[in-house]
C-alpha cells in the first residue's frame, strides 16, 4: 500500500511540475521582462525549487568521456561487459592498450545508483583499467527473473572476479561485508582468480564499534518490524511488477532526515544563488541533488538478509557468517593486501568499524596490511571530493602499484 500512495502522489504532483516548469521558461525568455527584474528572477527561482521537489529522478548517466594519459586526452568508451539480472559489470574502456592495473570497484546497492561514484571513477580513470557493479533498480527486473539475496550478492563479485582474472578490488560502503564473503569464499577454495588487494573504503563491518545513528536505528528494532515495515509490492506499471523490494524513496527519506537542518539550508543558499543569477554555484548545486536525489529500490531479500548479517546478527566479526549454508572461514584469506579507509566525522559508518578487517582476516600479513584515518572528512568524503582527490585516491594507487 505504502507504494501505491507514493505512485499516487507522483501523479499528483506531475501537472505541479510540468506548469512549474513552463514558469522558468516563461521567466528566462530573452524578450521577457521577468529575465531582468529582481521579482522574475525570485519567481523563476521559487518555480525551480517547486519543480525540485515534485521532480522524478531517474538514473543518471556517467558521463565520462575522455581519460588523462601520459598528458593525452584519451577517449573512453562505457561498455557493459557482463550482463546480470541485478547487476551490469561496466568498463570504461580506453581508446588503445595501456600496461595499467585492472580495478574492480563494487558500489553499494545502498539506494543510490553507482553513477554516485562517478568522481571515484574520474580519479583512477587515468591509471587504472576500471570496472565497476552497476546495479540494477529491482523494480525494473521482472520477478521471472528470481529473488536476489546476499548470497547472489556474493555469487557476482565472484563471477565479476573470475570474469577480470588479474584485478584488484575497491570496495565502497555497504559491500565491504560482502566482499570479505567473497575473497574468503575463493581463498578456501583456492581459485586462481584471487584478487591482488581490497581496499574497504568505510564499511560497516562491525557495527557494534563507534555506533552511529543507522546503526543504533537497525539495533533497535527487531527483524520483524523491517520484514513489516519498509518492504512493499512493485505495482502495476513497472517492469519488475510483484517484486517485494525496499523502495528507495523510503532509503531516500532516512538520508535525508539524517541531516534535514543541513539540506534545508542549502536550498535556500540555491535559491538566493538563482536569485543573484550566481549560474556556477547553483549548476554545482543541481548536480549533487541530481545525483542524491535519483534513488532505487533493493530486492526484499536482500535488503532483509543484510539487516540480519550486519545490523542484528554481526554474523563476520562473531565468526557466523555463511554463503550457501557453508560457514565463512576469513581466515582462509592469506595473499590478498589489505587496505581499509575511515573518515574523521564518518556519521554512517563510525570509527573503527572498517579497521576490525585487520582483525577479521587474520592470516594476511602485516607487512600486507594498512589503515588510514582521513581528517576532516565524513562518509561521502571517503570516496568523493577534494580529500579524497588529493589523499585518499593517491594512496589506494599507490597501494595497488606496491601490491600488483
């Protein structure tokens, strides 16, 4: 039911939207007296905030054209390379043959679509050969195609893995838990296709250290409630119709009430951006909510059996956790480097909660092993903008050059 009024408040809003939009033509016509005066400009303004709110986003684009290679522009193009049900294998295949690592990056199907590590993509485009999971929104899949659970989470890293051979992975977030599965998983039984390092960019591994808000909210309730709560039907006019998922406008909700005083006061720094006609900051402005506010819908039984491994249960730090019923030996896991990154003023992911890896997978050796704190940064710093640019990019580089 809980869809369904959401479906219906999108239809709702949509004449809303669209006569909102024609408002910011009509303001912004060359010949128009609104384009000149200060009351067009405010009107135009509260016409795209209006338009903002009602808006439905899609899935954004990557977008990345050209890598910087040896002081060349070299031209890339995206390419799906293994094709799932949940999940395309992308590469972003540069024009020409280049000596570079292979880089496995496994985005979190969190709610945000991979495209939200486009600037992770953009830095190591130019020194590694990438790859990245691109999830698919569970609604669009159609339920002949199955359920989708933690274990088959697990199942694509490793045919992801097998597929690339010779590659290292950098895993963001929410698959850090997973990934140890996997890398556990091909260690005990012994593949060839091991990856050369990981490095675990603020996973909630153990999220009984350092608690933050999410997880004192999973901690709180019992596996019931989320079962009764937050999982709803697919309706009708998608392709994935009669799929249980957990929908992303309730994921998107969580974000943003999780820092609400935050986001408010950057609308009405954008709106007075409009106002002044101040074009770099606001196109700054749309791009980040583009991206933040285009949101996609988890498969029920993944989303319920991560609540249960993670958030309740602590299923790899108690030394519980199992794929395809067998149980998870970490310890299994002795060549693979190991990297893990925390930031400073993480909110998400608290301190500490991606260093217990070291603990985990205790048979790496330490000469094999680094931690870094990042300061001054919090979730999204770990993986995107300036600290990570400058800091945390170049030394996951380096990290790999030293173990490949």
């Amino acid at each position: 039911m809980l869809y369904q009024i959401h479906q219906k408040y999108i239809e709702t809003v949509a004449p809303v939207n669209a006569w909102m939009q024609q408002v910011q033509q009509l303001c912004q016509q060359p010949w128009s007296m609104l384009n000149y005066t200060f009351s067009g400009k405010t009107v135009a303004a509260t016409a795209e905030l209006l338009e903002r709110y009602t808006g439905v986003y899609e899935r954004p684009e990557f977008n990345l054209q050209y890598a910087n290679i040896d002081g060349n522009k070299i031209a890339i193009e995206e390419l799906v390379v293994v094709s799932k049900p949940y999940c395309n294998l992308l590469n972003f295949k540069r024009n020409g043959q280049y000596d570079q690592p292979k880089m496995l990056i496994i985005a979190p199907m969190s709610g945000h679509y991979s495209t939200l590590l486009r600037g992770t993509v953009e830095h190591f485009i130019d020194d590694h050969d990438v790859y990245i999971t691109d999830w698919v929104n569970a609604r669009e899949v159609p339920v002949s195609d199955g359920a989708f659970s933690f274990d088959d989470y697990v199942s694509y890293i490793m045919e992801f893995c097998e597929f690339l051979a010779d590659y290292h992975i950098v895993a963001v977030c929410q698959p850090a838990v997973p990934t140890i599965v996997a890398v556990s998983v091909m260690a005990q039984k012994n593949v060839d296709y091991q990856p050369k390092s990981m490095s675990l960019l603020g996973g909630p591994i153990d999220t009984r250290i350092s608690p933050t808000e999410v997880n004192k909210f999973a901690d709180s309730k019992d596996f019931s409630w989320f079962e009764d709560n937050v999982i709803c039907t697919v309706p009708d006019n998608y392709a994935g119709a009669g799929q249980r998922v957990y929908p992303g406008f309730i994921q998107l909700g969580g974000f943003l009430s999780m820092n609400l005083d935050n986001h408010v006061s950057k609308n009405v720094t954008f709106f007075g951006d409009l106002v002044k006609g101040d074009g770099d900051s606001a196109d700054s402005h749309r791009q980040f909510y583009n991206e933040y506010l285009a949101v996609m819908d988890m498969s029920s039984q993944f989303y319920l059996d991560t609540i249960r491994h993670v958030f309740i249960d602590h299923d790899l730090p108690n030394g519980t956790m199992t794929y395809r019923d067998e149980k998870v030996d970490c310890t299994a896991v002795e060549e693979v480097a190991l990297l893990t990154i925390e930031g400073e003023n993480d909110d998400i992911t608290g301190a500490g909660q991606t260093e217990v890896a070291h603990q985990i997978l205790s048979s790496i050796p330490k000469s094999k092993k680094k931690h870094y704190e990042q300061a001054g940064v919090g979730h999204y710093g770990v993986f995107n903008g300036r600290r990570f640019r400058n800091e945390i990019g170049p030394m996951i580089s380096e990290f790999i050059r030293e173990n490949n």
